[in-house]
C-alpha cells in the first residue's frame, strides 16, 4: 500500500533550508523513498516581479503565495500518486503556516475564509513541520543575505521573524524546532535524525517523557505568543492484545482533524507507535468499536514552544490542582529546559496510573 507523506521545512531567513534539502534527498532516496520537492513560493513569486511591494497591497500578495502553495501542493499530491514507489515523501520548502507571520491575523483569517478554509485544516494537513532556526540566532557570523535575492532581513528582523515563525506553527501535532547548538553538519545530522524518527526509520519509535506539574498559569499560557490551545477528545478502541489503540478529535472552534493511533511499549519512555490520519467519516465509524470500559478522555492541551523544545500541556476537566506536560524526543538522555511556568512536581513517565489509557479506565460503582 503506498504510504504518501508531506512535509514541511521552514525557519528563520538563512537557516539552512536549501543545503538540507539535499541532505534529505540524498539520505531517504537511499532508504527508499520516492522525494519529491515543492520549491519556495515566495521566491518564486518575489524573482517573477510579484511582491509585496509590487501588487497593491501585502494582502493581495499574500493571497496570492497562497493560492499558488496550495495549488503546488496538490499537484504533487495528485502525481505522487500515479508514481510507482510504495513510500512517497514530498518535502515542501515552507508551507501555508509561514505566510501567518508576513501578515496579522485577521488578513490570515481572512484569506483562508475566502477559500472556504481553516487554520485547523491546513495547518494539520501537513503530517509533521520541521523549523530551522536562522544563524542570527545562536551562529550570527554565518548570517547572510548574500545567497537569496529574496532575503532582505537584517539579522534582528530574520531573529524576530525566526520567533514569528514558530509561532505560526506551533500547535501541529508534529513541530521540531531545529537549533543552532552544534556545527552546521550537526545540525543538517539532527534534521535527519528527526525527520527518520519522525518516518519510523528503521521503525516507528516514540520516545516521550511525562511529568505531573501544578496547575498552570492558563492566563500565561494564553498570552504566550509560541502558545497554541487546542481542545482533544480522545477515545480507546477494542484490542485483540495489550496494545494501546485509540483515535483522537483534535482542533479548536468546530474546526478538527481525526487520527487513529496504535501504540506498543518497549519500555517506560520508548514505544512504537502507528498512527495515520482518518475522514471525520473514518473518525465515526472507529467510534463504534470503542472499549465501552473506558471513557472518552476530553482535556484541553496547550502546545508551547519553549527554548527551542514543543511541550504538550494537558488540562483536564477532573483535576484543578495538577495537569500533565508531555515532550517527545529524538534521544531520551536530551536535557528539558522547562519554562520556570511550569512547576514540576515529579516524573510520571513510568507511572501508568497517569496515563491517559488509566484515566479513563471506569472504576466499579
């Protein structure tokens, strides 16, 4: 069965998007996979004398680069289908998201509106977004505008917009922020390690760590501008041995997208896990297989990007002194910089009472 994949890579001005697309192709063309490349509109629009200085306003550009990215998108969605390979990535250098930073949020909204879209939607429509942080935060003496016509960013406007960036993604399920704390081959080597876990290269691992925290400062959270809340219901499924099986509603504002997920332990921190994305029709259907001894799980979670990590911040209708942080690594021996927010009352990656799958266990009457 052919297995399509789409991808983005952003970042910051001069972080590195160009070499690390061929660092991808050469490395997933050698684990085989078909890689196919959706240029970057901007560039393509600003180089052909279509800019935001040149059309009649930035929201006219900018409805533009839209129209154009979605379009490129599907297109290469449509052909990777009739291509032989079984395993498909399509890599698109940046996405939808990243034009949110170019404009405010009512031109945003605006825009998708007017084609019959949303943030939810498109955003999630990408399976997982890697972010490149620009040079001129952390490797300034790299920075250049030198290699891009279309890079006019001093290095304190590529740093804010690097920030605006995130921002703009944070709250898809799958975000990795990449960061400048090596070399440059270090950090093109981390792209890769993300990118092949992300895959399940050599197989699907998920390497997570959970810890009990004090009830948070929603009013922080909320005002964080690389926070983004997101509102989960999430229900456990029939299964034919001890693996953990479960689809997920997930958005905001009546806008969701739907995944079914299987997961198999190995250890406390590290499982492999499956998960694909369903049709809301799909979603329904799984729903009347649901293991009737368990409740829905419904919690509010607050995605936050922080020094460069994404932290998933469960808040649950049942509990008001204590929630749940989450953060999923490519190597269980990283350091987590918690945000000084955030009050850490232990690890609970081991405890299976705070797992969610025993949170909606039903207890006798």
């Amino acid at each position: 069965m052919q297995e399509i994949t789409k991808i983005v890579i952003t970042g910051g001005p001069c972080a590195g998007k160009t070499t690390a697309m061929s660092w991808l192709q050469n490395s997933f063309t050698e684990k085989g996979y078909a890689v196919l490349f959706v240029p970057e509109t901007a560039t393509e629009l600003i180089g052909g004398g279509v800019a935001p200085w040149t059309c009649g306003s930035n929201a006219d550009y900018q409805k533009c680069q839209v129209r154009l990215q979605m379009e490129k998108e599907h297109i290469f969605e449509q052909a990777a289908r009739t291509m032989p390979q079984q395993k498909i990535l399509i890599v698109c250098d940046r996405g939808v998201l990243d034009n949110k930073a170019y404009m405010t949020r009512q031109e945003f909204d605006d825009i998708l509106g007017g084609m019959g879209l949303n943030e939810v939607e498109v955003r999630d429509s990408y399976d997982a977004v890697f972010h490149l942080v620009t040079a001129a935060k952390g490797a300034e003496q790299f920075y250049t505008t030198a290699n891009n016509t279309a890079r006019t960013e001093t290095p304190e406007q590529a740093a804010a917009m690097d920030d605006k960036l995130i921002a703009a993604w944070t709250g898809h399920p799958h975000l990795r922020v990449i960061d400048n704390a090596m070399d440059f081959e270090g950090k093109m080597k981390h792209l890769l390690a993300e990118v092949a876990a992300f895959l399940g290269e050599p197989e699907p691992l998920e390497i997570e760590r959970k810890y009990l925290i004090e009830y948070p400062d929603l009013m922080w959270l909320e005002k964080e501008p690389t926070c983004s809340r997101v509102e989960i219901i999430q229900t456990y499924l029939k299964s034919e041995n001890e693996d953990e099986v479960r689809v997920r509603q997930r958005g905001i504002n009546g806008n969701y997208t739907y995944y079914r997920t299987a997961k198999h332990a190995i250890s406390g921190m590290k499982r492999v896990e499956v998960e694909r994305r369903l049709s809301r029709e799909e979603y329904l259907t799984f729903l009347m297989d649901a293991d009737t001894s368990r409740r829905q799980i419904r919690k509010t979670r607050y995605c936050l990007t922080w020094q460069n990590q994404y932290f998933e911040i469960d808040v649950y209708p049942f509990w008001q002194d204590q929630a749940i942080v989450e953060i999923e690594l490519s190597d269980e021996n990283a350091e987590i910089h918690f945000p000084k927010q955030l009050k850490v009352i232990r690890e609970v990656t081991d405890d299976d009472k705070y797992k969610n799958a025993s949170l909606a266990l039903i207890g006798p009457e």
